[in-house]
C-alpha cells in the first residue's frame, strides 16, 4: 500500500469571524510540514487557505497551490503565489478540482463556505462510487461542522446513503490531531479504488 505523501486542504479563502479557523489553519500547515507531507491545496493566499500554505512554509514544507487562472487576482496575489514550492493554473474549476485530487494522499476540510462543502461533497461521493479509499478529515474546529455532519447522518438513516460503509469521513477536534489521524488511518486499509469503477466513470 502506498504511503501518505500529500494532504489536500479544503478551506475559506475568508478569514472567517473567528480567528480560531486561521489559527488552526496555521497549526495544521506546520503539522503537514512537520509530519515530512507536502501541502496540496487551492493557491489561495488570504484567509484561512494562506493561514494553512503560511504554516507549512514557515516549517519548511513544499505546498503545491492549484488555482484556476480567474482566482488569481481575487484569491491570491502574485507576489504571494511566488513564494509557494509549485504553482499550477487551471483553465477552470473542473481541472482544477481533478489535478488536486490526483495529487493527494488524503483529504482534510477545515472551515470554509459553499466552495468548501462542494469539494468535500465531492470527495465523500467518489469514496461512495469507489473512486478511492483515500482517508478524509472534518477538520471539526469549534464545532464548525456539527451541522453537515448531522446533515450525513440523517442522510444515511433515511437510506440515501446506500454504501455508507464507503464514506465514513473522520471528525477531528484539534488541528495537531488531524495528521496523526491520517496516517493512522491509512495504516488500517487499502486506500486505492476499484479501478474497475474508476474507468467506468
């Protein structure tokens, strides 16, 4: 089984109103840093996404930032996207949701808006069609999540998830928690997909 090499990070490009989101954002890039994990995330540079990008260089890390090329000036600015170890622009939304998932080991979801659900949403429903067994994090700070995730549980106890068993995203707390997690939890299985399904797709 391949090891845990990249994190994906789903985050605000906001800062939020609660300066716990950027601090956590901080804490996790340091910890992907710490852990020898390479950052994979939207190449934002403001609001919690730089929060995170901040963190893993700051501790020496690599963070590779995939941004469209109509983000850029709203999302980041240039002088900040120079400073990341790679920098990929995408035509759209679409390639470059598909590049950050191609590049990634695991999946974590920190605070953000409806970009962020839809990108999480996104990965829980390819683990559901048996894209992949790649591990995902509800970066749960402050309880940011509580909602969406009683929103999955009452979506499985009504029967609309019917391979629940495949989409089983871990909850975690504390921001220094969430690697640890990972790579314990890419120890307890196969993390690949059925390729069988992938090619259907």
């Amino acid at each position: 089984m391949s090891k845990i090499r990249s994190i994906c990070v789903y985050c605000g490009s906001s800062p939020g109103r609660d300066p716990i989101y950027k601090q956590s954002g901080k804490v996790l890039g340091r910890s992907i840093a710490e852990h020898g994990l390479e950052l994979v995330y939207g190449g934002g540079t403001k609001g919690i996404m730089g929060a995170v990008a901040d963190g893993v260089m700051s501790a020496g890390g690599k963070v590779t930032g995939i941004i469209p090329k109509f983000l850029m000036n709203k999302e980041a600015t240039e002088h900040a996207l120079g400073q990341l170890s790679e920098l990929i622009v995408t035509e759209d939304m679409h390639e470059r949701k598909h590049k950050m998932f191609e590049r990634s080991d695991a999946f974590v979801t920190l605070p953000g808006g409806i970009g962020t659900v839809e990108e999480i949403v996104e990965i829980m429903t390819w683990a559901q069609l048996g894209r992949h067994r790649k591990p995902m994090v509800f970066a749960n700070i402050s309880g940011f999540w509580n909602p969406m995730l009683a929103l999955i549980d009452h979506m499985k106890a009504e029967g609309f998830v019917h391979t629940s068993h495949l989409v089983n995203p871990l909850v975690v707390e504390a921001p220094e928690d969430i690697v640890p997690a990972i790579l314990n939890a890419a120890l307890r299985g196969d993390r690949e997909g059925n390729e069988a399904i992938i090619e259907r797709m």
